[in-house]
C-alpha cells in the first residue's frame, strides 16, 4: 500500500475535496473507518433517502450516536446533495466533540449554489494522484508522463492503464459534468474538452479556442470555470505586481494529471512523441509543486514570467509578497546557451530573485550563475518547500 503524504486533521471535522480517483475514499477509510459511520451518497439507496429528507441524515445521525457512541461521520460525494451540510452545521453545533468528515470530487454546486461551509468549523484539503515522494522506488518518470499517477493505475500492465484513463475521460468525466448539470450543450463541451487538454500548459486565448470550438467566448470562459470548479485543472497565473493586472492577462491552464492529458489528446497508444515530451514534462514537474505546496499548506505561490517580446520562465516562486524563486524546465539531458535565455532576461529586471534550470539530467551545477538542478533534487527541495532558501549550495558547484 502507498503512504499518502497528505496531512488529515485527527479530532477537527474536514472537508477532502479531490478529483474522481485519487484515491479519498481509500484514504479516509484507512486511516478514519474503524470508528466511523460512513454515507456513500454514489449509492443510490443512501441518495434517495437524504436526497426526499435531508433532515433524515442529521436523525440517523444522533440514533448513531445515542446507541452506538459513534465518534466519526464520513459523509462522501456531499456535492450531491448540498443542503445536508446544514444538517451537519447542526450536528456540530450540538455535539462538538465529534468529527465530520465531508469528501467531495467537486466544489461547483458548494461554491456556486450559496451551500453552508460549515462557517469554517471544518478546514479544507485536497488530495490529488500520487507524487513521486509517495511513490519512491515504484516510481517511473517516462511511465509518469505518459500515464499519469491515479492511483488505479498502481500496478497495474500499460493495457490496463490505457483502459482505465480511457474509461476516466469518456466516464466520469463527462459524467461529472453531466451529472451536475452544468451544461447543455454535451457536444461542444465535448469539442472545448479536446481543446482545453491541447492546450494544456500554454497560454489561455478564449477567443482562438471559441473559435475552434465554434461557441460563444463566454461559453469557453464558463467551461474552464467548470474544469477548475471540478477539480480537472487550475490556472498559472503570469506574475505581475499589481494584481489587478494579474487578473486581466493571460494565464496558463493545467490539467490536474499528465495521463488524463494524454487520454483526451488520444496519445496513449505509445510513449509521447518527442515534440511533446517537454509540455508533459513541464506539466509534471508544475503539477508536482502544486501538490507539494498545497500538502505543506505553504504560503508560497506559483506563477509564471512572461514579457511582451516573448522571454519567458517557466515558474516563479513569490512569498510574503517577495519572488524567491524562477525556475526554466527542460526535458533534455544536457542544457545549452539558448536554455538560459528566459532567465537572463528575468535577472536583469530581478537581480534579486534566485534563478535555476530543472533539467532531466543527474548533476547539480552552476553556470553564469545560475543553478542547474536534477529534477528529482528539486523536487525533493519542493516537498520541504526550500525550492529557493539555499542559492549556495555546496552540493552546486560553479563551473
């Protein structure tokens, strides 16, 4: 069994939110299920029964309690039905010292439709698939890009693994987005889908992808909101000062894993094309420190760089308000001149700001000074969120 690296609180109610797959309900079973009474609201009795009377649950709940001493509640898939969190609100109102514990694969219907959020008497977590710090020695960077790391996967034959992600993209995703009725239009979500996964990892033009997709502008806006909302992906954005700037320029999107991409793209038939293999290696390693800082519950925030002549880096780390960090990622073995482009550019408006090139080879160096970095080292660095505390690392010789 894989130890996951995310931090559940043990007595305070929570809520896990995650995309389908990643592993929640597994996780909460195992470390939560010997003491708790668990409601599946996927299984069609138990939705039906709350779904007519919501009032039911917070009933079945103090009879649990009253015979039973029942300590944790796990009420999983709640997005189903929102209006049980009020009676859960109630339930901790009038037994504080038990814990609830509300899982979800997405927070649209929560978020959007004014559902109670328990008024921050339950703290939020995500859960997303495997990192390479869960997987350790089971771990395969080419297997990584190409399939991803769902924990269905897990041991599983490169047949089975393309079944599965298969299944993923043409179930539950659409099946999610079905399910909750947040479209009508199927097929030019269908259509945006292909899109979005595409371009995955560059810059977000709603005009160029409306355009292909034949919809309205808004209509893209508003399905990237659904991907975002259902946990699917999440936008870069590029780093400017004011944040008012920010929120009007063009970010990037990510979907949340390399081999979902690769399923809606129709690439998993072989290993990525080499033209290819540097996007999904960006991809991971973006999607590695997300994970990373979002387990540690940083501060730190991630961002890209971009001026208008083109220069650009790939990631930009800023805390407290201050970059500490940017990172251009290569997929190739060797880094040469040209590779260091992007963050010359950026030093000379930063001086300040420590620079560094995460690469797919296996020595640690400096050159011009800028640091040349193993991507299993800084990925190591993430995990502790150090990615920018040591520029003078003896392990980085100057060269």
């Amino acid at each position: 069994m894989i130890t996951r690296i995310a931090d559940l609180p043990d007595n305070r109610s929570f809520f896990l939110f995650g995309p389908r797959q990643t592993g929640k309900s597994s996780l909460i079973r195992t470390r939560f299920g010997d003491d708790a009474w668990t409601v599946d609201l996927l299984h069609g009795e138990e939705y039906s029964r709350y779904a007519k009377h919501p009032a039911q649950y917070r009933l079945d709940a103090v009879e649990k309690i009253r015979t039973g001493d029942t300590r944790r509640f796990i009420l999983d898939e709640v997005q189903r039905i929102p209006e049980l969190l009020n009676e859960v609100h109630a339930l901790m109102e009038e037994h504080p010292d038990r814990q609830f514990i509300l899982l979800g694969s997405s927070a649209r219907k929560l978020k959007r439709g004014g559902a109670n959020l328990l008024a921050g008497r339950a703290v939020q977590r995500l859960l997303f698939p495997f990192t390479l710090a869960e997987l350790g020695e089971h771990f395969n960077l080419d297997d990584a890009l190409r399939f991803g790391t769902l924990p269905p996967l897990f041991g599983v034959n490169d047949a089975e693994k393309q079944d599965t992600l298969k299944a993923y993209t043409e179930t539950y995703l659409r099946e999610e987005v079905q399910m909750e009725g947040f479209v009508r239009n199927l097929g030019g979500f269908y259509r945006f889908l292909e899109m979005a996964a595409s371009a995955s990892g560059e810059l977000l033009n709603f005009s160029n992808i409306a355009r292909e997709c034949h919809l309205p502008i808004r209509t893209v806006q508003s399905y990237y909101e659904i991907l975002e909302d259902t946990l699917i992906g999440f936008r870069l954005q590029p780093w400017l000062k004011s944040e008012r700037k920010r929120m009007v320029a063009h970010p990037k999107f990510y979907f949340f894993d390399t081999g979902v991409t690769n399923a809606v793209n129709r690439r998993l038939a072989a290993p990525p094309d080499p033209r290819l293999t540097g996007r999904l290696f960006e991809q991971f390693i973006v999607l590695e420190l997300h994970r990373y800082l979002n387990y540690a519950r940083s501060e730190t925030r991630i961002f890209f760089w971009r001026t208008n002549t083109g220069a650009e880096v790939d990631l930009v780390l800023e805390r407290h308000g201050k970059l500490t960090g940017a990172y251009e990622i290569k997929s190739a073995t060797e880094v040469s001149g040209n590779d260091f482009s992007g963050l010359r550019a950026f030093r000379n408006d930063n001086p300040d700001v420590y620079p560094a090139i995460v690469y797919r080879g296996t020595q640690a160096y400096r050159t011009d000074g800028i640091r040349v970095i193993p991507w299993k080292t800084f990925l190591d660095e993430a995990r502790q969120d150090g990615v920018a505390t040591d520029p003078a690392s003896p392990e980085s010789p100057v060269l």
